[in-house]
C-alpha cells in the first residue's frame, strides 16, 4: 500500500512540475519583419517579397 501511496504522489509531483513552467512561461513576443508572414495572404505576401 505504500508503494502505491508513494508511486501516486511521485506521479502528482511530476506533473505539476511538468505542468508549472509550461504555465508561467510568457507567450513568445512577434518580431517586427521580413519573417512575419503567419498573418499574410499570399498576395500580401508575394508583394511584400518584391519590396
């Protein structure tokens, strides 16, 4: 019984520290340039590769 106490808690430890820095990690901030193309149509994008 107190494997299984022990390997339950472990399993909880785990996945809160897994889990916390996937949480309080910031969301990555959007660069400003020629790499942003996510938002971009196709046109936009092929006008903005002839600029």
């Amino acid at each position: 019984m107190k494997k299984k106490l022990f390997a339950f808690a472990f399993c909880i430890i785990m996945v809160v520290a897994i889990a916390v820095p996937a949480f309080a990690a910031e969301p990555p901030q959007r660069s400003e340039g020629d790499t942003t193309v996510i938002d971009l149509t196709y046109e936009e994008f092929i006008k903005k590769l002839q600029n």
